[in-house]
C-alpha cells in the first residue's frame, strides 16, 4: 500500500491537487482513497458534491467513481465512537468550573483529534488491505506537522506519563474523591488511551517507511510562498517522512500578454527557477492557473491529465533513502539527518535519556537511538552537504 501527504501553506491548492490525484491513481486501476485531515473539509466541495459529503450519520469512504472513494473524517461521530471515555471525562471536568454542557463539550474537542482519528482510519485500512493507495488531504502546514508528529508524541506520552499518571491515580483516587470538586479520572478513562493508542501503534514505522509513504508539498511561485515550504520540507524530514515531490500551482500561462501580469509572470519564473534549484534531487512539477476554479471530476481530470501525463503513474516510489539514518565511522557513531535549508546555528541537540533531541527552531523531534547508541552523548555536529552529521561517543 502507498500512502501520499499533500502539503503546504494554506490556500495554494493542496485539496484540488490532492483529489486530481486521486482522479489519476483510480483511472490507473488502484483502489484509492482520498482522505481529508484538514478539520476545515473541502473534499467534497473540490468533486463538487451536492450537500457536501456527508451521507446519514456516516463518515465511512463514499464511493465516487470505479476505483475512487473520498472521506471526510466527522469529529462529532468519531468522538462518540472512539473518545467516548476521554471527552466524557474532559467535560465533565469542565462542567465543574461552571461551564453549560454545550461549550464544555465543544471544549472536550482538543487540538489532535481529528488527525489521530484520521490515523486510526489509515491504520484499519491498511490492515485489512482495503485501498492499494490513500492520500491524504492535508490542512495547511503547522496542522498537518502535527499530524505527522503525534505518534512519536504519544509514543513518549505513553512511555515517559502515562502509566506514571495511572499509577499515581490508583494510589490518590481515593483521596481525591473525598476532597476535591474535580473528580480523579476513571479507570475507563486510561482503558480509552490505551485502546487509542493501540489503534494507531505501527504507524510511526508506516509514515517513515519511504517505500509506503511519501509527501508531496504543493507551493506557488511566490518568495513567502516559498520560505515556508522549505521549513515544511525540514520538519518533515526530522521527522522522518520522505518529501519525493514539489508541486507548484497556478503558474501563469505564457499566453497572457496583459502588461499587469507581465511582472507577475517574470517574478514566478524567477522563483520557480529557485525552487526548482533548491529541491534539486526532488522533482518539481508544475500546474498553470487555469481560467476558473478547478471543480467537480472533470476539472480535477484536467489538472490531472497536465501534472501526470501518458501513463505516469503518481504512486511511484521515486526515493527509497530515509531522511535520517545511523553508522558507525571509525570510533564512533553518527546519526545522519538530511535536513537542507538549515543552518548550523538553528541547530539545538541534546540528549535525554535514551533519544536524542533535536531542536530547529520552535520544533523538536525525539529521535529514538538504537541500543548500540543509547549510552552515547552527541559530541560534534557538522553540516556536511545538506546532511546534519551528529557524532555520538560514549560518556566518559
Ligand atoms: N491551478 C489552479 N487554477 C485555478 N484555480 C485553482 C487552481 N488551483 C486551485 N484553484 C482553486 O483555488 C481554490 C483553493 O484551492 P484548494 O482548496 O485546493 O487549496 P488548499 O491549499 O487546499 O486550501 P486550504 O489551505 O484552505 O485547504 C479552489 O477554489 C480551487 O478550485
Ligand atoms: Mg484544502
């Protein structure tokens, strides 16, 4: 099974560019799905649906052409049937502070939800082998590096708090209970985490695997535009998904000769020629602006026919290397992060207990060392062509 991430800034044609896809990979014969992890869906408006995508109380894959299902994952639905225990327990928290049932309920909605419940979902499908290719429909950048970023955060969460926090609870409930306004969690609380995260458990190795999973970051020809794909691009890398694709949409058609967009026209050429420079090995691919929003299958089958020409097929495997990796050189150990864009002063690295930490800018990554490497403390960095060279020794 492949899985494939459209992301980028917002508003530069993730959905349209992700659903045209989806329109290519079914025509090709791959049972596909096209999910939507952005909690502002637009899947169903971008095929053009009546009435949006929802049918009855059901948030499962619709079907929409041979091959071809779309989904939008309902927060609402998905919170009665996995997160019954935990949102229970949130509101009623909230309840106590004074707070009405509808807002306190609103607020048991926390940031995270939707994606974990859109893993969840890949997770199943991939399991019961139900799609060759999903694509997911990312929402702008910073939503969807949380997306990629929460199995690792549970992963810690689970390890590192968890079942700490359960521990303690069986000691104080008693206690609590007695005193306080707010109620310890109940047990059904921590069985609910539990049996969340074993919903997703696997998936990191899934997301980091370069033969299963891929992102593809969609861009316009614009300096600002550009900046923040290129962090994009260095966040997904540290945390190890594979970027093998750069998308950029609504170039300019070299027949408008209007002077107004004369300018317009030299600006996305410059850029683009930069972006082209930049992601150099990863292929650039370009998508022009078409003379009206791009809607409804047969619009998406336009944009599809000129990004996947003949009989290209956009579920390809097109790089198999991993962002990150480890070696032994000489006397030491290294960990190799690919990470262009970055300079070296940007770089905080440290370790805790068995993982080694690495900071670029507001964003941290926990990266998981193997045993050889554990007791090891970083003790150079260095970039050496695009590549953070980290050298690991032990303590003493
Ligand atoms: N190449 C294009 N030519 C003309 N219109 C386009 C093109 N690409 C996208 N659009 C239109 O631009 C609008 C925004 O596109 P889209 O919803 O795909 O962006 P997005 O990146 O998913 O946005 P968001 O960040 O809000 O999710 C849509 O109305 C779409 O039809
Ligand atoms: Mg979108």
């Amino acid at each position: 099974m492949r899985i494939i991430l459209f992301s980028g800034k917002g508003g530069v044609g993730k959905t349209s560019i992700a659903a045209a896809t989806g329109v290519r990979l079914a025509q090709l014969g791959h049972r596909t799905l096209v999910m939507s992890v952005d909690p502002a869906h637009s899947l169903g408006d971008a095929f053009d649906l009546e009435g949006g995508l929802f049918h009855g109380d059901t948030s499962d894959p619709k079907p929409l052409a041979p091959n071809l299902f779309i989904q939008e994952v309902n927060i609402q639905r998905e919170i009665k049937r996995h997160w019954n225990e935990i949102s229970g327990y949130i509101t009623s928290v909230l309840r106590t502070t004074g707070l009405g049932d509808v807002e306190a309920e609103e607020m048991a909605i926390f940031p995270g939800m939707e994606e974990l419940s859109a893993m969840m979902y890949v997770n199943q499908y991939r399991r019961e082998n139900r799609f060759d290719v999903i694509i997911l429909d990312c929402a702008p950048t910073a939503e969807s590096l949380r997306f990629v970023s929460l199995p690792t955060t549970l992963d810690w969460y689970i390890k590192h708090v968890f079942n700490l926090q359960r521990n303690v609870m069986k000691a104080v409930r008693p206690f609590v209970n007695k005193l306080g306004p707010i109620e310890a969690p109940p047990d059904s609380y921590f069985a609910n985490i539990a049996g969340l995260f074993a919903k997703i458990q696997g998936i990191d190795t899934v997301l980091e695997d370069p033969a299963i999973t891929s992102v593809r970051l969609v861009t316009n020809a614009e300096k600002m535009v550009l900046r923040e794909t290129q962090r994009a691009f260095v966040y997904f890398s540290l945390h190890g998904l594979t970027v093998d694709g750069v998308i950029v949409n609504r170039l300019l058609p070299a027949e408008i000769h209007d002077a107004f967009f004369q300018q317009w026209r030299e600006s996305q050429s410059r850029v683009l020629a930069e972006i082209e420079a930049y992601f150099a090995p990863v292929p650039v691919s370009q998508v022009p602006l078409f003379n009206r929003e791009v809607l409804g299958y047969d619009g998406l089958l336009t944009v599809a026919n000129g990004l996947y020409p003949g009989d290209t097929d956009p579920s390809a495997i097109r790089f198999l290397e991993k962002p990150y990796s480890f070696a032994r050189s000489g006397d030491h150990y290294e960990v190799r992060l690919h990470m262009p864009f970055v300079q070296k002063g940007e770089i905080g690295l440290f370790k805790k207990r068995d993982e080694l930490v690495v900071e670029i800018g507001t964003l941290r990554r926990h990266v998981g060392l193997p045993t050889t490497m554990a007791a090891m403390i970083p003790s150079k960095a260095r970039m050496e062509d695009n590549v953070l060279v980290v050298e690991m020794r032990s303590a003493q």
